[in-house]
C-alpha cells in the first residue's frame, strides 16, 4: 500500500518509518527543504533511540522516501496521514489548527485518486469534521474520507509503541475506510493488537482523555509526594502500594518535578477550552494544570532550601534538563521553571544533559552548559538531578565530593538510597521521602 505522510515531524517520521518498516511504500512531505535534504542524508531532525537506523534500513530498501512536493507524493496513495503540529495557540491556550487546514486545503486541490485522509496529528473534537468540510466544498469528485487515528507515543521509547501498541484507536463509520485503515495496521492487525473502532468525535476526544489522565496520576502522586514529606511516609511505599492494586495500575505513579514535553501540558490546556467552548467544565482537569505549573517553581525553591535558604552567588549543578530521558524535547520541561527560580534568587547555574542542551541553550542563555556531568559539578555548592538519565544513576560520590564546593545533592527524581548517598558524606533531599 502506499501511504502519504504529511508532516515530517516527531509522529510523522516515526509514523512513516515504521509503516515502511511494515511494508508499506511511504513517502515523508514537509514543507522545510532543509529537513528534508537532512532527512534524504540520514540526519534526523530529532534524536529517538533507534529512529535513524530504521530510517536508513527502509530508506535503502527502497521503502521510504522524502518530499516537499505534496502534489505529487499523494498521488495513488490510498492513506494520507495529516501529522503536522498543534502547539498551543498564543493568547487563548487552544490548539492552533492552522497546520492542519492548510494540509486540507492542499489535499482538497491536488486529490487526484480515492484516498482516506487520516488525522493523526492530536487534534480537539470537531476538527475531522471541519477537515472534511473544506474538502468537500471544494467540489472535488474524488473519493475520500476522513478518518481519525491518534498516536499514543511516548518520546524515547516511540518506536517500540507502534510496534507494540496497547491499543490502535480508529475513529471511522465508513465501512471502505474502515478497510482501508485494516490494511495500514494489517501487520499488528495480525498480531492481534487490540484495534478500536470508533466515531471519529470519539476517537479525537479519546486522545485528550488518556493525556488529561495520565497527567492527573502524576499530579496525584506529586501531591502524595509533598504530604509524605510532612508526615514522615515514603512516597515510593505509597506509590507501589497504591499501584499494585490493579484497578489503579504502578505506570505514572513516580513522584517528581512535574510533567512537561511535546504532549500533557498543551493537551491538557485543549481539553479545558473544549470543555469551556460546550459549556462542561472539567474541575479536576484545570486544578491538575494549576499544581502542575506551581510544582515546578516549587522544586526550585527546593534546591534553595538546600542550600540554607539563600542562593545569591551560590553556583548550581543541574544534571538533566530535557522533560524526560532519551528525548532532545525541551518543550515545557521542569527544569526551565528551576533554572529561571534558582536565576532568580542570585544563584550561578551550570548544566549538563545527554542530549538536550543544544535545545536548551537557545531557551535559558545564562546557564553555562558542561561537558559532562563532573564538569558541570566541579565547584558546584549543591547539585540537583532533574532528569533521571541513566548517565546519572551511578555517580562517582567520592569523586563528587573531590570536586564540589559542598556535598549538597536534591534529587528530584529519587534515583538514590538516601541512606548510600548520605553514608557518602552528603546531605541529601529527595522528593516525598523523609
């Protein structure tokens, strides 16, 4: 089958490769000339572990290939997935639609062939309808439906997802579509991958519900997490004995700065101005985004506390700064709200990340970006680990305290025993421990 992959972005590329990994003839548009050059080269626009080389095995067998001619690269395709971005719009918090009909209305004046025009791009309730609506009038008369298919990746383990989904949401009443989109999944469809069919208003709101309460699990947790600390609990007991009960489930349950990335924090926003626009509030939605924005300055002020109160020319090692591992994605991290509360309060910030300070250089110019991780520590008063790469999972202590200005450690991810690291000789804080 030949499919048709608008947007070359994070869900598109991933999207693409792995539907040429299944055998299908996919071609990868995107308007960015640049992106695409890099792309024909082998360079990819973002880093997910093992997305280049599956690139370059499907490119080589002749399966995938990269375009910015719309036009025609849909030619003969029977899918064409929408899969262009929609970052929050400015001023309002609504998702920013704007790329995703202008790719309609380029599909409505160069359809040529019958073909199911699929939004995978995460899009609020409605949006399908309207897609089919500037279609339509512009009075072609090709065949064509259009169908919903959200992506439930998670950034640094994306390609594994596809491969092995919980579950396939497909948002189609058209029987010939229905077929259409069997035929796209047929590999998982074989394999018994759970596929869902649904209306296409379902399957759109289905995507914010799972972020919305996947995002309040966390939300929960972090609040478990502060009153832990109060009352002398170990947030990580509570989180596995509320976990191992299956009703509730051990995923999302990990106390920490917050949740950040490419996903929660504007599907989130989406779902609350739907709901707004319909007249039904979502309560527990909107407090879940209140806390969330408060944590992450919180955990700053943490780091502070750490350092006797008072940060003013006291200089801070930061170990992490993307939203979560194995990701380049600096899209709303927790670590931009510490960086700017610690800057705030006097103090010198030094950082390291595996894979993300390029990114995070263009945000937060006044932190000094390390080498390395001892680099970034060397004369450091307190060190704080944001993020939980695995680089920073066995951490030389002695050598620690050899190059830091004092042995001061918050770990805002509880990948350490408190008890080793304070047998080390360090004063150690953690999130939601005593």
């Amino acid at each position: 089958m030949k499919i048709a992959m608008v947007g070359s972005g994070y869900v598109g590329l991933v999207s693409g490769a792995c539907f040429a990994d299944f055998g299908h003839d996919v071609v990868c548009i995107d308007k960015d000339e640049g992106k695409i050059e890099s792309l024909r080269q082998g360079v990819m626009p973002i880093y997910e572990p093992g997305l280049a080389e599956l690139v370059a095995a499907n490119v080589k067998a002749g399966r995938l290939s990269f375009s910015t001619d719309l036009a025609a690269s849909i030619e003969d395709a029977q899918a064409i997935f929408i899969a262009v971005g929609t970052p929050s719009r400015r001023g309002d918090g609504h998702a920013d639609l704007s790329y995703v009909y202008a790719v309609a209305q380029e599909l409505a004046e160069n359809l040529k062939t019958p073909a199911v025009i699929v939004t995978k791009s995460t899009v609020p309730v409605g949006t399908g309808d309207e897609v089919e609506r500037i279609i339509r009038e512009s009075g072609t008369a090709v065949r064509f439906e259009v169908v919903s298919n959200p992506e439930f990746l998670r950034e640094g383990a994306a390609i594994g997802d596809f491969k092995r989904p919980d579950r396939i949401v497909i948002g189609a009443e058209d029987e010939w579509a229905q077929g259409v989109m069997k035929e796209v999944y047929r590999p998982l469809f074989l394999n018994r991958a759970p596929i869902l069919f649904t209306s296409r208003r379902s399957s759109e709101l289905i995507k914010y519900a799972a972020n919305a309460f996947l995002a309040t699990k966390i939300t929960f947790i972090n609040e478990m997490a502060d009153l832990c600390e109060k009352v002398g609990a170990d947030v990580q007991d509570v989180s596995r004995g509320i976990g191992l009960d299956n009703r509730i489930g051990a995923k999302f349950l990990h106390a920490g700065p917050g949740y950040g990335g490419s996903c929660f924090p504007k599907d989130t926003l989406a779902l609350l101005k739907t709901a707004e626009d319909y007249n039904s509030p979502v309560r527990l939605v909107e407090a879940v985004v209140k806390v969330n924005d408060s944590r992450k300055r919180a955990m700053g002020r943490k780091a502070i506390e750490a350092l006797g109160g008072e940060a003013r020319g006291k200089r801070v090692a930061l170990l992490g700064l993307t939203f979560k591992p194995n990701t380049d994605d600096m899209r709303d991290a927790p670590s931009i709200a510490i960086v700017q509360t610690l800057l705030d309060a006097g103090a010198e910030v030094v950082a390291y990340d595996p894979e993300g300070m390029e990114a995070a250089a263009a945000i937060m110019p006044e932190v000094t970006m390390a080498p390395n991780a001892y680099a970034a520590i060397e004369g450091a008063d307190a060190i704080v680990l944001v993020t939980e790469w695995d680089a920073f999972r066995a951490l030389d202590f002695a050598r620690i305290r050899r190059l830091a200005n004092a042995p001061v450690m918050v770990d805002l991810r509880n990948v350490y025993d408190p008890a080793e690291v304070r047998a080390a000789g360090f004063e150690y804080t953690s999130v939601g421990r005593p």
